[in-house]
C-alpha cells in the first residue's frame, strides 16, 4: 500500500512537471470568428502580442518589459492564420538603425558594423520560442487557426540603465520559386527592455569614413556611433562633403529619423561623378533629435587612388551644442513611454 501511494505521488509529481514544461510549448487551437476577420485581406495572417504582468503600458502595441537582472519572463505572441495553411518564420531580432535613420528589426545576423558591442541584451541569445532554445523557428499553421507561441526572456545577469530593443519577427514564407510573383509579408512587434528609471543622456560618436565605388556608384559613407542605451528619436540629419577648393559636391538631408540604442549606422553621401580625384575633402555633418541636442562633426579626409579609401573616426565625439540643459532624459519611468510609438511598435512589410 506504501509502495502504491509513493508511486502515485511520484506519477503526478511527474504529470506536474510535465504540464509546466507543456506550458512553455508552442500550442495551436481554432480560431474564432472575430479573430477570422483580422485575416481578411491580402495578407492571409494577423499578428498580436499578449502581455503579462512585466508589460509596462497595456495601452502599448508592442512589449516594453520592466525587468530585474537574471529574471526569467515568457511572453506570448499569436498567429493567426487564414484560409490557407502556412509555413512562419518567427524570429527575434536585434533592433538596428540602417542608413535612412529607421528601425530595422528584419536582420537576425548582424555584423560588428551594426551594433556596437557594449550592447547589455543580444536577442538573439537572450530569447527563445517554446521548448526548443533557438531564436528562429519555423511552424506549420493549418487553415483557420491561432497558434501560440511562448516567448522564453532569460534576462542577463548584469544590470543595465536605459533600454534595449529588439523586435519579434514573423514572416509568411513562401517557396524559392514564388518569391519572384508573389509578395513575401512579415509582421514585427518590438520588444523594449528596461530595468530601473535611471536616466541615460544619449551621444553619437564619428567611427570611421569610408569612400568606395558600390553598384556604379562612388559613394563615402560616414559610420556613426550611439555609445548608450538610449533612444535617440526624432532626429533631423544635415550634411555636405566639399572638395579642396571648397566647392559642394554631395549633401544629406534626413527629416525625421530614429536611432536605436548602441547602434553602428552608416550615413551616404552620394557623387554625381564618374571618378572621384585623389585629395582632401572637407565633412560637415549636423544632427539634432527631438530633444534640441546637437551634435556636429567636422572632418578632413582624404581620398587616395585606389578601390576603398577607409579614415578612422578616432571615436570623435560630436560637438554637443545644447545639451547640459535642455536634453531631457529619454527615460523617466513610464513618462515618455508613448513617444516610443513614431519609432516603435507592430509593423507590417511586404518584401
């Protein structure tokens, strides 16, 4: 009878453990009518993340997660699927700055050229769909149907101020021979990541110039650095390149720009001509965010005959013109949380 009852205990001791483990799984169950109609469009599939106690604002799109060092979270994000079954692709992805100053979260791969290495969250290592320990699956979603899938957050175990960002991706795949007649659609949700309410001013730093001929094109792109785990929104970016007589011959001009937290992001200056002459060229760069802080650079380089020519920014940090006073902090507690949206939020792309 002893025996009997030590094994029954150890039988629901393991039907527990399995029902959490189950937990964690990535789940599929029929949809309903009201969710049916969120597919009615060319798309086919409607995304939409589930928030739990972390989530900061349940008025938000997205996640902005309040964490704690070491903390594990699952959060959840739903497919639903329409009429026709499909294969997804769900992936957690970095948030980068490409070169038009917008939020890229489509690159699951990124190179040294992209993200600066201070960087406290890697969402490709930090986060994990279901049971399977990657941060790249693939499912199968039959017809008329929501899949679930758990988004495991092993939170780092060194504290960070500021944010970081990253992005859940989802992407409708489509066979190798249809992507050339048939649009390829990707939703992404973005996932912010704060700890505490400390403040965090943001800076750029000038990394390096680099002048090279790309698709026919002769082209000097300047890689700027933001060293912090801030959000640098609404930013305005001016620029021109003057040869040694000082004559113009290439300018920039972005309107309104996000630039994501430690981010490595390559501004172009674009030629009209054919062949660039060796010599020195003069850089003027000015870039303001929504907060009316400055930054400017002013550099001399030179172009010498051959394919690439390649300048060391030294780090040159921009000379801040307003900032001691009226940069607000770009993060106080919950305050500025709806500002996020112009950069952030759930995105729908047709590749």
């Amino acid at each position: 009878m002893r025996k009997l009852m030590l094994t029954a205990i150890t039988l629901l001791t393991l039907l527990g453990m399995h029902t959490i483990g189950h937990a964690q799984d990535i789940s599929m169950r029929p949809a309903t009518n009201s969710e049916l109609v969120t597919t009615k469009s060319n798309v086919g599939f409607s995304v939409k993340p589930k928030f739990e106690k972390h989530q900061a604002d349940d008025k938000l799109a997205y996640w902005w997660l309040r964490v704690k060092p070491a903390e594990q979270i699952i959060a959840h994000v739903e497919i639903i699927n329409g009429a026709k079954e499909h294969i997804y692709r769900i992936a957690a992805n970095q948030a980068v700055c490409n070169r038009n100053l917008t939020v890229d979260y489509s690159k699951h791969v990124l190179t040294t050229d992209e993200i600066n290495a201070a960087s406290p969250v890697d969402f490709t290592k930090t986060v994990a769909f279901g049971t399977t320990h990657k941060s790249q699956v693939d499912i199968l979603v039959r017809r008329n149907t929501v899949a679930d899938i758990p988004i495991v957050v092993d939170v780092p175990r060194d504290e960070f101020n500021g944010i970081t960002v990253g992005g859940i991706s989802v992407t409708q795949k489509v066979d190798a021979q249809q992507q050339t007649v048939k649009n390829v659609f990707n939703y992404t949700v973005a996932m912010v990541l704060q700890e505490n309410n400390v403040k965090v001013k943001p800076d750029l730093k000038l990394a390096k110039i680099i002048t090279k001929a790309e698709n026919g094109d002769n082209l000097t792109k300047v890689q700027l650095i933001n060293p912090t785990n801030a959000l640098i929104k609404n930013v305005q970016a001016t620029g021109t390149i003057q040869d040694n007589k000082g004559k113009t011959i290439s300018e920039l001009k972005l309107a309104s720009g996000t630039i994501t937290p430690q981010a490595k992001f390559a501004l172009e200056f674009n030629y009209q001509t054919a062949k660039l002459p060796a010599g020195r060229y003069h850089l003027v760069l000015k870039l303001e965010d929504a907060d009316k802080q400055i930054w400017e650079f002013n550099k001399i380089f030179t172009i010498q005959d051959k394919k690439i020519t390649e300048v060391n920014g030294d780090g040159q940090a921009g000379t801040v013109k307003r900032s001691a006073h009226l940069a607000l902090p770009l993060i106080i507690g919950l305050l500025v949380v709806g500002a996020l949206l112009t950069g952030l939020g759930i995105r729908l792309k047709r590749k």
